[in-house]
C-alpha cells in the first residue's frame, strides 16, 4: 500500500465515546469504535439509543460479550465471547458489522480463526509501532495509542512483541519524543511523508484521566490540515484498501 492513509480506532464503548466522536466530527475525521456488549471490569458502555446515534457517522465494531481477554478463556468461551459479542452488537444497532477487536490485544491462532468463523471481516490487535497493515486482515496491527507511556515501557513492548526492523522507525520517534503530542505528531508526519499508514488508538477512560482532551483536539486538527479527506479512513475501508493493493494480489496469487 503506498499512499499516505490514516485511521483512528477507538475500544470499549465508554460513555465519552461520544465526546471523542464529537471531536472528530468537527475535523471530518472518520473512525472505528469497537464495543463490548458490557465490561466485566465494571466500566459502564454506551446505552443503546447512544451508540445508534454513534453509527449512524462511525464504523461500529465489535470487542467481544464481556470484553474478556480470549487467552485467559477454554476456546468454547472464547468462542461465545466472539460470536454472541457480534449477536448483541447487530442487535443493538440493527446492522451487520465487519471489524473486531481483541479485548487487551490478546488472541492466538485459534481465535483469529473464531474471528473469521463468525463472520468478521478483519480485527484490529494492539501490536503496535507499526507503519503498514500487515498481511494478516485478523491481526491488524496499530501505530502508537494515545497514552503517556513511559519510554521503559514503550522499550519492552518493542521487544517484547518482535518485528524490529520494521518497528524500529516508529520506536525511534517514540524514543526520542517524551511528550504523547510530539510523539503522535512527529509519527504522523512521518508516516506521511513515506506514505505509510497511521493508525492511533484509544480509550477515552484514559484522554479523561490522564487529562487529554486539549491534545487530542490539536493532533485531530493537524491531522484534518494534512491531509485530505480520502486519506482518513475507518478500519474497515483501510482492511479493504489493504486486499486490493498490489502487494496483497501478488501474495494471494502465490498461493493460488
Ligand atoms: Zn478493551
């Protein structure tokens, strides 16, 4: 995939959900918001009559029934978590819908199979410092998500999650900018400028308690004056952009 794309996903369904949709309302920027039907870490999620008002301008996606970690499920738990989380969410909003996300990022090979099985389209994990999609539409991967981490920490998940190399452009702009503003900024104008794809994260729990919002608003506004409204995507559009660039088509052909 060669041109610049950028997309923004957002996880857990939070009732201020709907004050980071106003803020991208208000800069044309289209996203994706992945919610569980209820979170079984006691935060409350959108009522329903909310997150109608949500998809009728975002992508709506699904983070399983209870927002469980898969991993920490048997497979036929898991199972459910995926395939009634789905159920639940069409109900609610009375639509089908594509993406899912893995609650904390954590899957294997059998849940993103299960994905795919219920009738998912693509799934975003929470692998991170990445500059392209990938070949895998069921472990999308993310570039930075909106959080103040600590340098050590960035530090670990770099090594801890592999891909070095092609990491490492990202990590070192991580690394060399302390403050979330400078960090997200400078890695969206180099994800540009080698038109890359920039995919940022969040949960709006954390823009509130870490007290995030006026940054959040500047980096929207930088986003919306760099580029044009084509290269903002949801995550869905960016996973179809993705099965029909070039690199994809040669790859399947192989197989065939
Ligand atoms: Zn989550």
């Amino acid at each position: 995939m060669k041109s610049a794309l950028f997309t923004i996903s957002i996880d857990d369904g939070h009732p201020l959900d709907l004050k980071i949709a106003e803020l991208l309302k208000r800069y044309d920027i289209p996203a994706t918001f992945y919610i569980p039907h209820q979170n079984s870490e006691g935060h409350p999620v959108l009522h329903t009559s909310a997150l109608c008002e949500l998809a009728k301008h975002f992508e709506i996606g699904s983070h399983t029934l209870d927002h469980k970690a898969l991993t920490h499920l048997t497979d036929k738990q898991a199972w459910e978590q995926i395939i009634k989380g789905k159920q639940e969410l069409e109900d609610r909003i009375g639509f089908a819908i594509q993406g899912f996300s893995y609650p904390l990022g954590e899957q294997n090979p059998v849940h993103r199979k299960m994905v795919q099985t219920a009738g998912f389209h693509y799934a975003r994990t929470t692998n991170n410092l990445h500059l392209q999609t990938g070949d895998d539409c069921y472990a999308l991967p993310t570039t930075v998500q909106f959080f103040p981490h600590q340098r050590q920490v960035l530090l670990r998940n770099y090594f801890k999650q592999g891909e070095l190399s092609q990491r490492y452009p990202a990590f070192k702009i991580c690394m060399n900018n302390a403050c979330i503003l400078d960090r997200v900024t400078h890695l969206f104008d180099y994800a540009m400028h080698e038109h890359q794809v920039f995919h940022l994260w969040c949960h709006s729990l954390d823009l509130e308690k870490y007290n995030l919002w006026s940054m959040l608003d500047i980096v929207c506004r930088h986003i919306a004056e760099k580029t044009q409204p084509e290269q903002r995507v949801t995550n869905f559009k960016l996973t179809q952009l993705m099965s029909s660039s070039p690199k994809s088509h040669e790859s399947n052909t192989e197989f065939a």
